[in-house]
C-alpha cells in the first residue's frame, strides 16, 4: 500500500496546516501516477502513459477495509472546495485559489476519472514532494527543489497526453526526451529520434492553453523544418479549430488547404492529415510548423492493442535479494 514518506509530512507542517497522514498519501499516490512511476498493484504494473486511470483505492493499492477505514472520507473531504485561508497560493500570479477542491472530475481516455489533482493541488504536490522523486524517477533530470516532473501547471489529462506519446515512442525503440529546452522557451512537450534518424518533436494541446501558445510553438517549429511536428489534440473539434486560428493569424506564415473549416468538430483526423499533406506538397499553401496531427484518445487507441497493453502491464520475471 502507498504511504507518503515522512519528510512530506514534515513539510506539510512547515508550510500547511490540516494535512492529515491520509490526505498526504493519497496526494502521494496521485502525484506518482503524474512523475510517470510504474506502480506495481496485486501483480500488475501500471504506468500513466500505458494505462486508463485506475481507481483512487488500485493507486492507493489497499484493502476495502483500509479504503472505507482511511480514505474514504477523506477523498470526499478533498473534492470539497478548500476553505483555509493559510493553503497555498497561486506561485505565478500571487492569487489564492481557495475556492477549488484540490480534487475533481474529468474523463481521461473515455473513462471518469474522480481524483485528477486541481491547480491548488498540483501547486501543493509541488511543494510538499520537493526532492523526494529524485530515485523513483531516474529518467527525469530532477531539480532539487521541484515535487513534479515538468511543467506541474499541466492537468492531468495533457500530462497523459504526453505520456502516452512518449511510451508508444520508447517501444518503438526511439530516443525520448520529455520537456526539451530551457524553462519559459518556446519548445515541444517531447522529442524523439526514430531508428531512421528522423527528429520528431510533438506537441499536446489540452485546454488549459491560451490561444497565443499554438501561435508561439509554430512560429518555433517552422523554424526547424528538418524535424517532424506532431500535433496532439484533446478532440477533434481542438484540433480543426486550431488549425483554423493558425491559418487565419497574421503574425505566423501558415497557410492550410481548404481551411478554414467551418464545422471543426465534423471533420476526421484522417481528413485533416490529408490537408496537411496537400499543405505540405502544393505550392499554393505552406505549413512547416505541423506534420502530423492526432487526438490523445485516438493515439492511444491506435498504438495500444490487448496484447500490447497485455505485455507492459506484466512484472518481468525477476528476483530482488
């Protein structure tokens, strides 16, 4: 069963008040499952970028006597909007955010998902795991300070997004590297190199973005275009709509065919890989800043077959002394 270590209730006593040792494992858990641990569970591995999120009690990893004894309660106590004036505030703006749970809902890969973590709870993750990540997660490049791997400002559904990409591309047997580039620059959420020697660099859209960001990352990727861009969306609707602010802007050079599309959420992904070939091959159009484009659920759904998920979820066969 998951417990938080006892360096976080210490900090929680430093800076918070009212953590109590089951809300801080249950904060635990949750922030393991975003830093992309393998969590073992009843012999199965579980992992953010091979699976639909489980249950808060599966990545808790406890009975149902422990669930309904410890947590449950508390789980309830935490979907509830946050009342204390002394919990964390907003570190960019310097404005409280009092009034969110630190837990709610939200469907991640068709499934309802009843504990994704808040910005008030992301921000307080952040806080109280500063450093303790740093074994568990050998494949990040942790800084001492930070409790989450990349940008923590992400939800959990893009950080989903940019997991499973990278997973489909590490079995591919590519190079991959999460969150390129110096903080606050305008680069992908994921670079990999393909046997072939291709550089592809991709990017997630989700809808905690400003409408400014889609305009930067292209400006950014029009200037690489030796790489390939691979543009994921949460929906199709996402994805056409931004297709259609990109061909409209006035400050990026990008000119789509048959764009814009009046319908965003009628067309196919197919569809619009289709136009972006077009873009890319006739000379009427231009668009260096995207190759490819996809949705999170439909990239998931394509690259993972029973078997697939049948073989990453399996322990390898191993002995620990």
């Amino acid at each position: 069963m998951v417990r938080a270590p006892p360096e976080t209730q210490t900090q929680a006593d430093d800076v918070f008040e009212d953590w109590s040792p089951p809300a801080l494992d249950i904060l635990w858990a949750i922030a393991q499952w975003y830093n992309g641990a393998v969590l073992e569970r009843d012999d199965q591995r579980y992992h953010i970028g091979w699976h639909r999120p489980p249950d808060l009690q599966t990545l808790l990893g406890c009975s149902d006597t422990e669930w309904e004894q410890r947590y449950e309660d508390v789980f309830t106590d935490l979907q509830s909007p946050a009342t204390s004036p002394t919990l964390v505030d907003d570190r960019h703006s310097g404005q409280s955010e009092e009034s969110q749970p630190w837990l709610t809902e939200q469907y991640i890969l068709r499934r309802k998902v009843r504990w994704t973590p808040t910005r008030s709870a992301r921000t307080a993750m952040d806080t109280l795991f500063a450093g303790l990540f740093d074994d568990d997660l050998p494949q990040h490049q942790h800084e001492p300070d930070i409790g989450l791997v990349g940008d923590w400002d992400e939800s959990l559904f893009h950080r989903t997004g940019v997991a499973v990409v990278a997973a489909v591309w590490r079995q591919q047997g590519r190079s991959v590297e999460l969150y390129p580039g110096e903080q606050g620059q305008a680069q992908p959420d994921i670079r990999s190199t393909a046997l072939d020697g291709t550089t592809w660099e991709a990017e997630v859209l989700t809808d905690h973005h400003d409408r400014t960001m889609p305009r930067s990352k292209f400006a950014t990727f029009a200037e690489r275009p030796e790489r390939q861009h691979l543009w994921i969306f949460e929906n199709r609707q996402t994805a056409f709509e931004t297709l259609n602010r990109l061909h409209e802007a006035s400050d990026v050079d990008c000119r789509i065919a048959n764009a814009p599309f009046d319908t965003p959420e009628n067309y196919s992904i197919q569809v619009g890989n289709r136009y972006l070939d077009q873009s890319h091959t006739d000379a009427d159009y231009h668009c260096p800043g995207i190759d490819r484009i996809d949705t999170i659920t439909g990239w998931y759904g394509r690259h993972y077959d029973a078997a697939a998920r049948t073989r990453l979820a399996t322990p390898p066969a191993t002995t620990h002394s």
